[in-house]
C-alpha cells in the first residue's frame, strides 16, 4: 500500500523529530560501548551512520518537498 502525500509528509516530519533524535542518541550510546578508535576510524563510523538511516526511509522522503502531485490547482 502506497502512503498518500500528505501521509508522507507527517510520516517524515514525525522520523525528523522523533525518530532521528533517537537514532543519534542510541548510535552515540552504541560508540560509548568500545575503547574509542582511531580518529579516521570513528570518522568514517559516524559518517557510516550519518549515512545509513535514510535508506529504509528514502520511499517516505522521497517527493516531500515538491507541491502536492493530488491538490487542485485551481
């Protein structure tokens, strides 16, 4: 089942400020877990991490910003 735009569009706004928060906090605890790498290793960890989320996310994102393809125009 397809979510609708405006679906989307709180479905992100919501993994924005909830979800995101979260993730952040719960990769910051997971790091705190091992002897702190090399500079270039937790570099790349966080950049790693950075990264990863969006992509089980990227169908929610995905058109977000344009107009509304279901609004009428007129």
């Amino acid at each position: 089942m397809a979510l609708s735009y405006k679906a989307r569009k709180r479905w992100a706004l919501v993994i924005l400020l909830l979800a995101l928060p979260a993730y952040i906090l719960a990769a910051l605890w997971l790091t705190t877990l091992f002897p702190r790498p090399s500079f270039v290793l937790e570099l790349l960890l966080y950049i790693g991490l950075g990264v990863i989320w969006i992509f089980p996310l990227k169908a929610v994102f995905k058109g977000v910003g344009q107009a509304d393809p279901d609004a009428d125009d007129g």
